[in-house]
C-alpha cells in the first residue's frame, strides 16, 4: 500500500482520489471547500461515442482535426477508447445524466461528427458530476483537507516525495507520500476576461515547474467565444449554438456563415477570432448571441443556469439577443505527461487541465475536457507503483528536433530578483495577458511583456507568485512558436507551417532530454 496524495478536487482529482483509496493510503487536498473546482462550472457536456450511430473512430478523428495537426495519437485514443467504460462507471455511482426516452438524451456540439455529448440538467452537468464524486469521496477511506494551499512539490533524490502545503492552521506543513497526483485545474484568472472560478490560478503548473517537471504547450490557451459581456464572464455554453443560436454584429449580420463552412458551429478558436474581429471592426462593442428562435420554454429547459444568469442580468434572452465576447477559458497545454499520467519528474503524476498528454493539441474539442479529467485520472490511479517510464515519444521527439533547450528565460531567479524593479499588481498583470497573449498575438506586444513580466518583482509564496510566474511560461512559449496554429493566433505570423508542427516544451535548461522549441 502506497501513500499517495492528490491536490485538487475537480472531477480529475476526486477520481483519481477514489480510485487510490480502494488499494492506497490517500489524502486529498484542496484549496478551497472540497466542491469548488472549473468542474463544479462545466455547462456543455461529457463526449464520448455511446450511441449505435457513432465510433471511437470517429470520436478520435474529431479531436485529432480539432488538435490542429499536433494532437498525440496515442493520447487522443486513450481518451476516446476509454470514454464509455468511464461514463458507465460515472452513471454506476449515481450520475444522473438527461435522458430522452429509454435512454440517455444527447447533443451536438461544435466540430464533433456526431451528436455524442452527454449533459445532465440541462447545462449544469459539471455540477452534477461533482456531485456525485464528491459524495463518493467522503464515503471513502480517503483523508480530506481543505482549504490547504500548495506552496511546493518536495524533491528528494530527484523524486516527487510529498507536497508542502498552508493551512489555516500551519503555515508550513509537509505531507509526505510514495506518489504525488497534481489535480489543480487551469489558469483562467491570468486574463482579465475568464469564465473560470477564483480558484484558477496555475498553482500545479508552477508548482511543478519549479520542482523540475517540464511543461509543453503552454501557448495554446482555449478562449471560449461566447461569455456574456457583463462582469463575471459568465459562460454561455456552446450547446446554445449546437441548438441553432447564431452571432451577429450590430448590423444584425450573420457573419460566421463569411469566416468559416461551419459558421457558429467552426472551432472555437476561429469563432472567438472572428468575434474578436468583428468586435473591432465595431469600436470594441461586443457581438450578440441570438437564441430568440428557440423560445422561452426551450431555453428554460434545456439551459436553466444560462437562463437565470441572464434574468439575474436583466436580460430576456427569449425575445433579446445577448451581448457576448470571447474570454479565457481552458489551457490545452500544462505539465507533461504520458498517458498514465506521468510526468518528467518521478513519483509526480498530474491529470486534468493541469496536464499537457497532447490529447487536446493545439486546440480542444468541446466536451473533452471533463472527459480528459475522468480517462486520465483512472489511468494514473492503475500506474501508481509501477516502474516509471522515460518521457512519452512526442516529449523526446520534440526535443531532438532542435538541440538548444528552451526555458522560461527566468531561470536565473537571483538576477532577476537584482534586476526588478516593478512591484506586482494582479489587475495589471490580466490586463497585460488579455492584451498581449490574449485572443490575437504578436512579437512587439509579447516581447514587451515578456520584458515587463522580467522586471515585476516576485510576490510571496501563494497566488500571485504562481500567476506571475506562469505568466512568463505562457509568453515564452507564445514568442516560440513563430505561426498561427489552432488557439494561438500570431498576427505577425498568421499562417500556419507544416515545419513547426511540434510541441513548445519548457523545461530546465540543463536537462535536454525533456526540453524542446517549438519552430
């Protein structure tokens, strides 16, 4: 029996927390109350190919197109082989999913082939799929702390042998374990405009950056086209137009039918591009999302949370179109893994958002992301005791591409403690993300960040240092990555080059093995 501890308590953390805990010792941890997670926000759904009409071929050949040339194969089939045995076990410990008739109720949704995503509640399942995990969980033998923050991956021996976490309690406390799970979500709240809870805000990426881990793919930051335009953020879920909603601009234009053959059903990094577009075409007014077609009792049906976020609003979206813009809302890079969950740094494991397995590649297919959670949770809980395998093909292949490493080009932590000079504002470093690293990218505006985010003094262990220094990963891998390739979109680069079809990967510039750059 190992000892194992997971951070974070999304649908990535409780399951990999459940699972452990029938052959290990566990103890879960989380920042906040044990509920509060991106999961608990998830509107959309759960993909996976269930019904008599689609595949796993499919479902794989959807994600692979959505990736952008850079989804790894062996990940994409991990997540899609493994969807409807995971789903079965979520409907086994009391999921409720919608259901029409004799059977589970389904929807389409942006770039999927087939109508295959699951919802429950209409547009709350992220909701219920927390829910019920985290009922599992208190039911189990597993150890719960919440409220605990994660300062640190402790290394001994070039192994992952515990984590130092704060509490209310202790402002340093060690928890030691056989295996680390980092579970800890994306990095939303490092853009001004994010559909994610407070909560996200990088601490597994940096975490494990600054234990030694390699990081890949940070560049490819997933903006959600439709956010309604108020404060808040709140999300708008791509199922609204999966019904038949449709963007127009203030002359009432249909004008996704001109951008892409899918109109508002392309991609979401095209549609949150052509929103953007047409945004400052309009003086920075944003687009709106009319759903009018589709009725009062529909819309009340099949989108209740949407539907009273927009009543708490003022809005009737029933007989109004609603003001909408695009806004961070899931990162398809993060620390490097296999497809077990494995990391570069022995003994870590990280699943969920907070991973890069390259299954996402340069962008996400809508409703894999609560998927990934659950598929790679299970996988990393089967790996836990077993030898640890060098690095995944894409990760090595990467590196041996080009022979220099590529860091973070902050390494020299002492320098550039000498060298700063400005104190740190979180305001303005989300103001300088959306500007710089936001939806639309370029050298001059991502060089001048990458100079500001060099001269901002480090905050103190906790959020802020954590925001700040994956800040200056994300604008690393932005400036390397000299093309325009799924959710990263360079206006001075703005085609995309079959040579630069590799992975960003940022790692310790001494360790070549684990470091790539990306073309």
């Amino acid at each position: 029996m190992a000892r194992v501890v997971v951070v974070g308590s999304g649908i990535a953390g409780l399951v990999a927390a459940l699972g452990a805990a029938r052959d290990h010792d566990v103890v879960l941890i989380t920042k906040s109350a044990l509920a509060e997670s991106n999961t608990r926000y998830a509107q959309g759904g759960i993909a996976a190919a269930l019904f008599p009409d689609d595949s796993t071929a499919a479902h794989v050949a959807d994600t692979l197109r959505a990736g952008a040339g850079l989804g790894v194969p062996e990940a994409v089939e991990a997540l899609c082989t493994d969807a409807p045995q995971r789903i079965r076990e979520l409907i086994a410990l009391g999921v409720e999913f919608d259901r029409a008739g004799d059977g589970l109720a389904r929807g389409l949704e942006a770039a999927h082939s087939s109508a295959r995503v699951l919802h429950a509640g209409g547009d709350a399942t992220g909701a219920e799929i927390e829910r019920a995990l985290v009922a599992a969980v208190r039911a189990s033998s597993a150890e719960i702390v919440e409220n605990a923050f994660l300062l640190e991956v402790v290394v001994r021996d070039g192994v992952a042998a515990g984590v130092l976490v704060r509490t209310e309690q202790d402002p340093e406390r060690e928890v030691a374990a056989d295996a680390v799970i980092l579970a800890t979500g994306g990095f939303g709240q490092l853009y001004a405009h994010t559909t994610n809870p407070a909560v996200a805000t990088g601490d597994g990426v940096a975490a494990a950056w600054r234990a030694g881990a390699a990081v890949a793919d940070l560049e490819f930051v997933q903006f959600h086209p439709t956010a309604l335009a108020i404060p808040g953020s709140f999300l708008v879920s791509e199922a609204v137009r999966g019904e038949g909603a449709v963007l127009r601009n203030a002359r009432g234009e249909r004008f996704m039918v001109d951008v892409h053959p899918d109109a508002e059903l392309a991609p979401r990094d095209v549609v949150a591009r052509g929103i953007a577009i047409e945004m400052a075409a309009q003086g920075g007014r944003p687009v709106v999302l009319d759903a009018t077609a589709l009725g009062a009792e529909f819309l009340a049906r099949r989108f209740p949370t949407i539907d009273a976020a927009c009543r708490a609003a003022g809005i009737e979206w029933s007989r109004e179109p609603v003001p909408v813009t695009p806004a961070a809302h899931y990162v398809m890079g993060g620390v490097a893994t296999d497809t077990s969950g494995r990391t570069t740094l022995p003994g870590l494991f990280a699943v969920g958002e907070v991973a890069c397995t390259g299954a996402h590649g340069a962008n996400r297919l809508a409703s894999n992301s609560l998927l990934e959670g659950l598929v790679f949770a299970h996988r990393a809980v089967q790996a836990i005791g077993s030898p640890w395998a060098p690095p995944p093909a894409w990760l090595t292949e990467a590196s041996s591409a080009d022979g220099t490493a590529l860091d973070d080009g902050f390494r020299d932590d002492d320098a550039r403690a000498a060298g700063a000079t400005l104190p740190f504002d979180r305001d303005r470093l989300r103001a300088l993300m959306w500007d710089a690293a936001g939806v639309h990218r370029d050298r001059a505006g991502l060089a001048a960040a990458r100079d500001r985010l060099a001269a901002t003094a480090d905050p103190a262990p906790g959020e802020d240092r954590d925001l700040l220094q994956v800040a200056r990963l994300v604008v690393a891998a932005a400036l390397a990555r000299e093309e325009s390739r799924g959710a990263h979109f360079r206006s001075d680069f703005p085609l995309t080059s079959d040579s630069a079809a590799r992975h960003t990967v940022l790692a310790p510039a001494a360790d070549l093995q684990k470091a790539a750059v990306a073309c």
